[in-house]
C-alpha cells in the first residue's frame, strides 16, 4: 500500500499532486487484478516497481474473492482518502493535468487561441443541474471511485482474458476501454494510438484527407458496394477488398436515396482524423473498424470571375488560407462588384483561418462566441482591414458544410453582411484539441463550443438558410451569381498586383 508524507506532499506543485493521486488509483487497479487473480502479496515501492509472489491461479480455480478483495480494496480506497487529505487542494487539481506549456506540440482541428480580439461575454441564464453537469463544474475526484467499479472493471477484463473465444492481447483490451470512454462522451471525442498520431500531426492544419474508398449503390442487393480501394490507404491497411458491402458510417445506415457524394462526404474530414465504418465480406460477418483519413484531398482554394462576380471556392480553412484568397483576387485582373463565398463540402479546419477570411469584409464586428466548460464565454471579434467591406456577397453552404465553415455563415448573418444560400449546415459547433500523451499516442477532446454573435447555438441545429435550394446542387453556383446580380453594386474593386500589399481602386 501506498502512502504519502504530509511535508512531501504539500512540496509538490498541483500537478505533481494529481500524479500522486493517479498513482493511488493506478495501484488500485493493479491490487484488485492481482487480488481477482489469486496473487499473493503485491507490494508497491518508492519507485513503484510491482512485485508478486505468485502468478495467477489456472482457469478451473476459482479466483480468491469476497473477504481477501475486499479487504485489499477498502485499505487502497482508505489510503486515497488519507492522501487527499493531507494533500489538500495541492494534491488534488485534477485540471492541473494538462498545461498549455507541457502540450505545445498538439494538433487543434479548430484553432482557438490564435485570436487576435477576444470580449468577454457575460450572460444573466441560471445553468440547472443538467447543464452544469454537462459543461463539467461538479467534479468527482479521482479517488472517489467506487472500489467496486475498478473491481467490476478487472473483473470484466479477467473474464475476456480467460474465457474469450480467441486470445486478445492484454494493451488492445485497455485501448479499446480508451475509446470507448472516449466515444461515450461525445461523437468528437477519440483516442489516437502513437501511430494515427503520427500520421496527424504529418498533415498541414486544416488539410481534408480520405480514408481510400469508393462506393456504388448496387440495387439487386440494396446495399452499398465498395468498388475501389487505393493503395497506401486506411481502407486497405485494414483488409477492406473490392466488393465488400459498406453499410454504416459513424453509427448511420447506409440507405439507397443516398447519392456517391454524400458517402464520399460522410467519408472524409480533416486530414489524420478518424471515422468508425462497418463492413462485411461477400460471405462473412459484419466488421466494425476505425480507419484513419490518411490520403490527402484537394485542399486548393480556387477563385473564378463570372460577370464581374468573384466566385471563391473555400473546400477547408487551413493557416494562410487569407494570403491564399488575396493572391487569387490579385490574379483575376478584372474589377470585382460582388462575391460568392462556395463552402460547400467544406467540413471546418482552422478556426482562426475562417475568422481572418470574415474580417476581410467587416469592420469591428463580433463574429462568433466560445464557451469553454465553465460557460465562460468570449466573443472573437473581426480583425485586420476589411478590404471587402462595400462589396456584397453571398455565402453558398449545404448539408455538408460544417465547423469554422459554420462560424464563417453564422458571422456573416449575424451581422446581416450577407445572404447565405442552399441548405442547412451540418451542425457542428464544437471546438476539438488533440492532447499528446507522455506514454505515445494522444487524446482528441472536446474543448469548447461556439455560438453566433448573438448566442443561437450551432451545435446540433446548424446555420439556416436564408434562401433555400433543392438538395440536388445543380445550377446553386449560378443562382448564386445571379442573386448577387439582381442587386444594386458598387462600381467595382480591382487588385492591384504590382505591390507587395494589397491595392485597391475604385474607379470601375
């Protein structure tokens, strides 16, 4: 059993404290499976090296339970309880686990600390007793785990160990308790082995990758047919073969008035992340597996003139996605009376990107509100000069547009900037951070959620269309323009390229 000295401990810093405490839960896990798997003596030294005196008892023998467990249970929950004791407050910060200068390194899909204009946000709404458990204010401490869930736990994975129909390897069982976990608390949430980290991290903030597969409705069997698997993909690391059935994507079923598209988009997402897809074989059983979007897609942001209308295609926002859009405007060479701004299929990126792209067209303007799980909340600000400021624009959105993508419709009816036209957006108004771990791999976490500029959440709901168009996508690009051409314009704006900044003339 472990103990701590009172001066030692009120020597440590808080996160050396909470590493106390996750020492006690860990030597609680490991006394209970060496309990449930009729271990002798466990003894846990200054350095926490284990030791036992005897190994596990065969599958026929009954593991020793009830007063030896329950003995060794209820002196590690009392050791916990003297520990946070004499610790305090020092000891136990669970939130002084993670430090922004310990994880320098992640990887956020939505950047939000590289805004440059943040206003705090105050708000009169009483939480009830849902909301503030969602948003995390009531903390359970870590030693206040109950000694039979970790006894249930060990237990559970004892059972697999022994009775299992095939052999399963001791750290896949403890990955896969990681994710389930994780995909318990939210359809964001995920835990990356060291490999799919290293593979995210190989990838430009805000790039879309692929997961390598191709699909066609096959109507004599009503099902989904994978017709291709490219190589050096996801898809084909995982044994996934021409011909096998696609029949769900992130927990959805696949049905027939579902198009190509809309598979390939429920497919993709940022480069590195992951999405869960069940499979089966021409003849085998149905095969649930987590494939990474490892191959990377057409992140080009293109900018095309049609009757003087400027048409950007935003497919993601990654960083410098704002001095990407400046040199396409500087190339066109022809005035400009009005924008289209395409982000359809666009599933989000870097926050800061899409924020940045917004300020081009407003001045001193709140754009969007983060929340942070104490329901704090801050209103991120336009920034910059807003070159684009007298021209009118639409913003051209679908089903499928999602995150920063999301920010930037929002921002721009809040404000009433501009008509946002097609479909409702997919709803995604939360905030991810991935978290490197000290052991390899890393957690990709709900951090925060974001609003509109006047507090309407996004999450779960979406931006509204202001005009609505069929699902079907023919001619939306053209409609676009041509609602952009009903309106009344300014003579129009060129881009001078001959200088280093940005030019603009009027006289058109």
């Amino acid at each position: 059993m472990m103990s701590v000295e009172p001066s030692e401990c009120r020597a440590r810093t808080p996160h050396q404290g909470v590493l106390a405490i996750k020492a006690v839960i860990y030597s609680s896990v490991l006394a209970t499976a060496l309990a449930l798997s009729g271990c002798a003596t466990v003894d846990v030294g200054s350095d926490n090296d284990i030791v036992t005196s005897s190994n596990r008892s065969s599958l026929s023998t009954p593991a020793k339970s009830g007063t030896e467990a329950a003995v060794k249970l209820g002196n590690l929950a009392q050791s916990a309880q003297q520990t946070q004791a004499l610790c305090g407050q020092e000891c136990d910060d669970i939130d002084a686990v993670a430090h922004p200068e310990d994880i320098s390194d992640g990887v956020s899909d939505d950047d939000i600390d590289a805004q440059p204009v943040l206003d705090d946000v105050e708000f009169d709404e009483e939480m009830d007793d849902n909301e503030q458990h969602r948003l995390g204010v009531e903390h359970v401490p870590l030693n206040a785990i109950s000694p039979q869930v970790i006894q249930t736990f060990v237990e559970v994975i004892d059972v697999i160990r022994h009775d299992y129909v095939r052999p399963v390897n001791d750290e896949t069982l403890f990955q896969q308790a990681i994710s389930g976990m994780l995909e318990r608390l939210d359809k964001h949430a995920e835990y990356l082995t060291p490999e799919n980290y290293e593979h995210l991290r190989s990838f430009t903030d805000g790039e879309i990758g692929q997961v390598g597969l191709s699909v066609k409705y096959d109507a004599a069997i009503k099902n989904w047919v994978i017709t291709k698997v490219e190589a050096q993909s996801s898809a084909k690391e995982a044994g996934i073969a021409i011909g096998d059935k696609l029949l769900r994507i992130k927990n959805a079923d696949l049905t027939s008035d579902m198009s190509e598209q809309d598979i390939q988009q429920l497919l993709s997402g940022i480069a590195g992340s992951q999405v869960q897809i069940t499979v089966s074989g021409q003849q085998g059983p149905r095969r649930n597996m987590l494939l990474q979007r490892n191959l990377a897609s057409d992140n080009e942001l293109g900018v095309t003139v049609q009757d003087s209308i400027a048409v950007i295609r935003l497919p993601v926002f990654q960083n410098g996605s704002k001095d990407q859009l400046i040199k396409a405007l500087k190339q066109t060479g022809v005035p400009i009376t009005g924008v289209v701004l395409d982000v359809r299929n666009n599933p989000g990126g870097v926050l800061s990107s899409a924020i940045d792209i917004v300020s081009l067209f407003m001045s001193d303007a709140g754009l969007i509100q983060v929340r942070n799980r104490t329901n704090h909340s801050q209103l991120i600000k336009s920034n910059g000069t807003p070159y684009l400021a007298d021209l009118p624009v639409v913003v051209l959105q679908n089903r499928y547009s999602a995150s920063a993508a999301e920010v930037l419709a929002s921002s721009f009816k809040s404000n009433k900037r501009a008509k946002i036209v097609g479909e409702q957006s997919f709803g995604k108004g939360t905030v991810q951070e991935v978290v490197p771990l000290e052991a390899g791999g890393a957690l990709k976490l709900t951090v925060a959620e974001y609003r509109s500029a006047k507090g309407e959440l996004i999450d779960g709901v979406g931006v509204k269309p202001d005009v609505v168009l069929p699902h079907d996508g023919q001619d939306w690009q053209q409609q676009a323009v041509n609602l952009l051409l009903s309106q009344d314009r300014p003579l129009g704006i060129k881009f001078d390229d001959k200088l280093n900044g940005i030019s603009i003339t009027n006289d058109y």
